[in-house]
C-alpha cells in the first residue's frame, strides 16, 4: 500500500509551465515509492519555511571510504521523531559516467532498474562535476545498491578530500575543433589514480578536466585544479570551398564586422587577392575572386572565435596537443582563481604522449598532497608559495608564456640572475 | 562471524566506445564541419562524408527513472538506441539520417522536452542541489531552475540571443553552480548565529577559525563552556565556516538575499576567460517561484538581448558598452558594494580618463 501523499501547496505551483518539471516526476515516483513521498512533505517543508533540513554523517561502501553523500533528516517533532520518517535517510550514490556521457538506453535502463529496486528512483544527471547522482537510498541500501551499479561496470565517483569524478567535452566524438582525444586522456589519467578517488586522503578535494579546444565547453580553467585544453602549433587549416561558401552567405561586412575586428591579437587582415603574404606562417583564405583573408599565425592565440563564426572553412591545425594551466577553483577561501599556464604544449597522440601526462599529473597530485595546508586547493598553495616554486617542485620549466606580462615591482631579490640567465640559455639549447 | 564483504572492481571510468552511437564512433577524431540547420539541430560531416544530425532537447536533470525511461524509449524508437547528456543536462540524440530529425524532435516535444539549447540559445540552467539534498542550502535549487526555465523558455527554443548564454544558479555563496555569463547566487547578509551549546561536540574548532577568509572567527568561552565567537564587524557572511560547523548558522530565511552576476565567460574566444562579476542584489529569496529574480534575469537579458551585436558574449557587450551604461540601460542601481575591496582589488578601479559620455 503506497503511503498517503503530503500536501504540497508550494511545490505544487512547480508543476505548471512548459518547463519539465522535477516536481511532476517526484509525484510519479511517490506513488509506489514511500521513500520518495515523505521526501515531497520534507521539500515543501523547506520551501514553507526556507530552510534546509538535512545534515551529513557517514555512509560508505566496503572497500572504499568516499564516493557516498550521507544524508539525514533534521525534520523532527517534539519526540525528536523524523516528521517524514520514510526519507528519514536519503542517501546519494556518486557514480562515474563514461567520458563523454555517451550512453545506450539499455545501460540506462539497467541503471533505472537498480534505482528503482534500491533507492528513490531519482537520478540527476549530471552533477556539475560530471558525476551520475543516484540520490535517496537508505543506510541499509547502499551498499547493495552499489554492488549491483558496479557488476553493471559503473565505480563511485569522487567527495570529499579526494581526486573528484572528471568531465571531458564531446570532442572527438562529434566536434571538428578537437585537438586530442579527450575520452582516452581522461580515462589514462583517472583511472590509474582511484585509489585517491576512493580513499580520501588529500589535502582537499583534486579535480582535473579535459576540453577538446580553447572553447573549453567543460569549463575546466574555471571550474578545475588541472585543465588539459585542446591546442595546435602550426597554421590555422582552410577549406577555401567552405570560405566561399561562407563569404558567399554573409558577405564583406559580416567579415570585417563579425571576423576581423572581433580577433583578439589583430591576426586578421583582408587583402585584395594576389596581395597575401607568402610567408610559410600565414594562412591565406581566398573569400572570393578578389578577397582573402590573411591569417598571421604567429599573432593567433587560438581563440577558436573566427574558427567559430566559419565553421569548417577554417580548421584547427595538424600539429596538435594540449596546454595544462594548473590553479582553477571556485569562491572559497581567498576567491575563484583561474587556471593558468604550466605547460604552453605538449603532444598528446601516442602512448608514451599519455603516459608523460600520466605522469605529470601523478606529479602534481603528490605535490599536492606533499605541500597544500588542510582544505586549501592547489590553485591557494600556488598563491602562497608563487608560481615557480610550483614548478621547480613538480619539475617543469619556467616560460614566458606562463605569465601575461613580467612584474611590475622591483620586490625581489635578484642575486641568482646569473644563474637563472645560465638555465634559460640551457633551456633554449635543448630545445633546439 | 566476519560477514563475507563483496570487494568492489575499481573500474573507474567507463569506456564510452561502446556506447556511442555507431556513426561516431567510426568518425572519431574525423569530424571536419558543423552548421545550425533550426534552433535544437546541429548537423556534422565527417572528412569522409559520412553525416549526423543532433536534436538537443533540455531536461529537468533531476529525473525520474519513469522520465529516463521515456528519454530511452525515445531514443529506441527515433534514433538508433543511443543518447548523450551535455554538462548543462541537456539530452542530445544522434540519428544518422535527416529523415530522421523531424519525427525525433516531434516525440521530443510529445513527451514535453522542449527542443532547443543550441547555439545563440539561453541554454538550461547549471546548478546545485538546493533543499534536495544539500546539509547547507540558503535556497532550493532545482525550483529556482524550474521557475527561471520557464520564463526564458522562449530563448531556449528559438536561439535568437547574441551569442551563448549561459547561466547558473547557487544555492550558497560557494558557488557549486559556477561560473557564468549570469549567475543567481544566494548572498547572506548577516554573520552567522551561533548555538553555543552545539560547538563544543560538533565542531573541530581550529578547523572552523581557519576557514574563515578574514580571520574573524576565535575560540571563545560561552556560558561556562568552549564555543567560538564572531567579530561581526570583520564577518563578510560568506558562510564558509557553516559546512565545518552547523550550529554557526548561517542561513536566515529573511535576510539571506540572492544576488545576480555577470558577463562570466569560460571560453577563451575572442577575450581571455572571465569571471561574472555582481550587478545585483538584495532580491528576496521567494519560493516556489521567486518572481523578483525572474523578473530581474529576464530584464538584464532582454537588454543584452536588443543591444549586443552578433557574437558578442555578455562579457564582450559590456566591455563595448562599459559598465555605467549597463547600469543605466538596465535601471540596475550601482552601490557602493558594487566596487571591489578583496585583495589585489585595485585592479578593478579606472586608473585612466578613458570615461565614456
Ligand atoms: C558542504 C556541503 C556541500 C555540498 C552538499 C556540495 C554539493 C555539491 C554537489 C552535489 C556538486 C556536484 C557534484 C557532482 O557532480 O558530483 C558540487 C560541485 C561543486 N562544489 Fe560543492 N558542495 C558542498 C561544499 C562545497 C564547498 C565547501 C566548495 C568549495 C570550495 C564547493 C565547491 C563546488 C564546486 C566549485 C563544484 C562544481 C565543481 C565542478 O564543476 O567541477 N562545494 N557540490
Ligand atoms: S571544447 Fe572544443 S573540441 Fe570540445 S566540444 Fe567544445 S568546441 Fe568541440
Ligand atoms: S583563432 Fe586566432 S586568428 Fe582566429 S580570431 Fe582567434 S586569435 Fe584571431
């Protein structure tokens, strides 16, 4: 007998509206499942008397020590009894979806099945780290729950201080603009890495994501302590058949307004045809009969944007790789920081290119654990200590294009610059 | 008698190969150009020839397995048995056929998923978890979405925008939703008050003082027992310290307001990545349906909307426009709260004459 369904005034008003509403879904599945109707009496008591009602605790699968988000109720009465007592726990299951999000419906199905039979049947996806939310199980429940999700080849994502659950764009898989294959580099870089996933035991929370491009469509400079982006070296491609048919479409003004003058470095230019440059790194798009438009690549940051507005005419290049910027996170403690440069390129196609990744990445999470003070994330510990002693410590050279312009004050003690000088000679040898 | 614990396969993540829709996988890295053929369909051709078209449609994100399984029924019928969810929780299908597009889109919207989300659209809405299921939450989550979805559903649908917009919303100041070209993100307005009777077993106190981002938290003797107190004075009621220690609580159904923020840009095109920055706050926290936020969003769209020239992000409008005439032209009001005072903050401020009249 499904248990008699809360009044849900507030709630109720969610239900209208050409939206989906998560409210209508909730109902659906109140009715067969208890669980799920005393979690819509929780919810509209909170929407009554804005104000949170459930508190953390410890909640865990065998074997590992994170990756469930424990959940109890607050919600009591004079007795100090759950007022909603069938969701009295409300247990969330993170769980790591393939990269990419690529699914077929019977692995959906699959994954309904086991909610349905173990928990709340409510599943987001996705959280914003990427991870699939099988939220509302209760104590007892988890942990079969888990078992069958893992048979099923599904392992728990990431919470607390610990390497988090990844996220990587579309990439490869459907987008012209994808400069490495974002699902195997995330899998090469996650997957030998669990064990701090699983057993939290760093510093704070670790979080790494892969963009096929300068798009960043997974925010990862933002919203990661590690970014690996998508780049190239050479010169910007060109289809001229696609240019014209582009220039065709919209005409001189759109590519002066829309193009040229929306280029960040000024690498743009229009020339009257047979006025191009010939130097072996510029890229010349012939527009039409008599116009072309002149790409400066050394001037290109790889911005994406004319890329953007002409899709196809004009392509990301050959020589393909990646750039790392180390640092992002959000607002706490000292403010969001952003990502920025620890590696301007490196290749990232064969075998040895991931394994060097791999590596790398291993570096910096054990820096990580070595160096950063209880709760503070990588991009706090770069703040406080400064940019090259990072890199001194993770072993990664100094460039310039690490920094958007050299310092402004003469704050510093220079007594090693004969030396530092001698490195950078070295460094510029071996590059050679 | 040691129960027989199952140990668990550390499989980490997914192969995705065998899951993509078949097309893709046989022109993995191949891909060589796209268009927009109508608002919520993308076409793309492989270097060989071979082509795809997407329907992207939104969904709630909190989804009930009865939806999941609708979305999968779909999916079977329309297109090929496979589907793909975004970052922003849209579901896209993939059918290799054009044929196939406009059956798809119309179950798609039969089932009550709006098609749309691509391109110049007002994609759906990033968030967090809210009354749901989050220990600390100032504000629901997924109804501010829900409410603010269908208000801007028109913009979903029809990709009429400028270029992207993408938005957020926060359920606390630490921004799980993040970054965004607007972001709606709950703003507490006073420190938080403590139950002194609760520190002393729920909290690690050294723990909880060196959360606090200005140091305004220290141990303190409350009635005979240890507790910690606030310098109220110092408090930026950023509520960082209530995740470590709940009985400092934070959250105040009257006085806890949210905020609006702007011109968030995570892409690198055209200008470096960019942080949103406060335009507005001090709006109420007004379930089910916050209408004072709604309106406010969809004002300071409707602005950038009929004022922004092509591809110009948010970000890039106001650097054209400069931020007084975003106020004027938003009837937003600029405060003194507006001008930044964190640290490195002088960066913020005009050290030239460039002033626009
Ligand atoms: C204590 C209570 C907290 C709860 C319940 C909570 C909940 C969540 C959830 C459910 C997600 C999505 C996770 C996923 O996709 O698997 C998330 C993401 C996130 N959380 Fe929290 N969070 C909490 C505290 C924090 C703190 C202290 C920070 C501070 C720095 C934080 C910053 C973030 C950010 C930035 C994201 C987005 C990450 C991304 O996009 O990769 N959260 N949070
Ligand atoms: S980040 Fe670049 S490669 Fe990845 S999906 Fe976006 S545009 Fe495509
Ligand atoms: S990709 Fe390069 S050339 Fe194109 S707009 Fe950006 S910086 Fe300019």
């Amino acid at each position: 007998m499904p248990k008699k369904v809360h009044e849900t005034p507030m709630l109720d008003q969610l239900e209208s509206g050409p939206w989906p509403s998560f409210v209508t879904g909730l109902k659906r599945l109140a009715q067969d499942n208890d669980m799920m109707a005393d979690l819509l009496g929780q919810l509209e008591a909170s929407y009554q008397d804005k104000k949170g009602y459930w508190k953390g605790g410890t909640i865990g699968v065998y074997g590992y020590g994170g990756g469930v988000i424990p959940r109890f109720t607050e919600l009591k009465d004079a007795n100090d009894k759950p007022r909603f007592p069938a969701a009295a726990e409300f247990h969330t299951l993170r769980v790591q979806p393939p990269a990419g999000m690529h699914y077929d419906t019977a692995t959906l199905r699959k994954l309904c099945d086991i909610w349905e039979k173990h928990g709340s049947g409510l599943i987001a996806l996705h959280g914003q780290s990427g991870d699939i939310m099988f939220q509302g199980a209760t104590s007892e429940r988890v942990q079969p729950a888990f078992d069958e999700l893992n048979e099923a080849g599904f392992d728990l994502g990431g919470a607390g201080p610990a390497l988090r659950t990844s996220m990587s764009c579309v990439g490869a898989a459907r987008c012209e603009m994808s400069c490495f294959d974002e699902a195997r580099a995330l899998r090469a870089v996650i997957n030998p890495n669990l064990d701090d996933m699983h057993r939290p035991a760093l510093p704070y929370k670790f979080k790494f994501k892969f963009s096929g491009c300068p798009n960043d469509c997974v925010n990862s400079i933002q919203r990661s302590d590690f970014a690996v982006i998508g780049t190239w070296r050479d010169n910007i491609r060109i289809d001229e058949a696609l240019a014209r048919a582009w220039f065709a479409g919209h005409g001189m003004e759109q590519l002066v307004n829309d193009v040229v003058t929306r280029c960040p470095t000024k690498a743009l230019s229009v020339k009257r045809a047979g006025t191009e440059s010939k130097a072996a790194h510029v890229s010349a798009v012939r527009m039409s009969d008599d116009q072309v438009l002149e790409i400066d690549n050394h001037d290109c940051v790889r911005c994406m944007h004319c890329l953007n507005v002409m899709p196809g005419a004009l392509l990301p290049g050959k020589d393909r790789g990646v750039t790392l910027l180390v640092g992002g996170k959000s607002v706490l403690k000292i403010g969001s920081t952003m990502g920025t440069v620890v590696v301007p390129f490196m290749k990232l196609e064969t075998d040895a290119d991931l394994e060097r990744l791999g590596e790398l990445a291993r570096n910096v999470i054990d820096f990580f654990a070595d160096n950063a003070l209880e709760h503070e994330r990588i991009g706090e510990t770069i703040d406080r200590i400064g940019l090259a002693n990072f890199l001194e410590g993770v072993g990664l050279p100094i460039d310039p294009n690490m920094i958007v312009e050299p310092r402004a004050n003469p704050y510093v003690r220079t007594d090693g610059w004969d030396e530092e000088v001698a490195k950078w000679e070295e460094r510029k040898r071996d590059a050679a | 008698m040691a129960a027989a614990h199952r140990a668990p396969i550390e499989s980490g993540v997914p192969d995705p190969m065998p899951l993509m829709h078949p097309v893709m996988r046989k022109n993995y890295g191949k891909w060589v150009y796209h268009n927009h053929p109508k608002p919520g369909v993308l076409y793309h051709r492989a270097a060989g020839g071979d082509e795809i078209w997407t329907v992207k449609a939104g969904t709630q994100r909190q989804l009930d397995v009865h939806s999941i399984r609708k979305l999968c029924d779909i999916g079977d019928r329309y297109a090929d048995g496979h589907l793909r969810f975004t970052a922003r929780s849209n579901v896209e299908y993939m059918v290799a056929d054009a044929s196939k597009v406009d059956p798809l889109i119309e179950a798609l919207s039969a089932a009550g998923f709006p098609v749309g989300g691509t391109a110049n659209s007002v994609s759906m809405i990033a968030h967090t978890q809210g009354f749901l299921h989050c220990d600390i939450p100032g504000t629901d989550a997924s109804g501010v979405v829900k409410a603010l979805m269908d208000e801007l559903y028109e913009e979903f649908v029809k990709c009429e925008m400028p270029n992207r917009v993408k938005l957020s919303t926060s359920c606390c100041e630490i921004n799980c939703g993040g970054q965004a070209d607007m972001a709606i993100i709950m703003q507490h307005t006073k420190p938080p008050k403590i139950n002194h009777d609760l520190v002393a077993n729920i909290c690690e106190r050294p723990a909880v003082v060196a959360r606090c981002p200005v140091a305004a938290i220290r141990p303190a003797l409350v009635n005979g027992k240890p507790s910690l107190e606030v310098d109220e004075k110092k408090c930026v009621c950023c509520g960082a310290c209530y995740p470590p220690c709940p009985p400092m609580q934070i959250n105040d159904p009257e006085h806890s307001k949210i905020a609006i923020w702007v011109g968030g840009k995570n892409a690198n095109a055209r200008g470096r990545p960019t942080f949103h920055k406060l335009v507005a706050s001090g709006l109420p926290n007004n379930p089910p349906r916050w209408p004072e936020v709604a309106a406010a969003v969809r004002k300071i769209l409707a602005t950038y909307k009929a004022d922004a020239r092509p591809w110009e992000r948010m970000v890039d409008w106001i650097e054209r426009i400069g931020w007084p005439r975003f106020f004027e032209k938003t009837g937003l009001p600029f405060t003194k709260y507006h001008i930044d005072d964190w640290r490195g903050a002088r960066r913020t401020l005009n050290a030239s004459t460039h002033i626009r009249f």
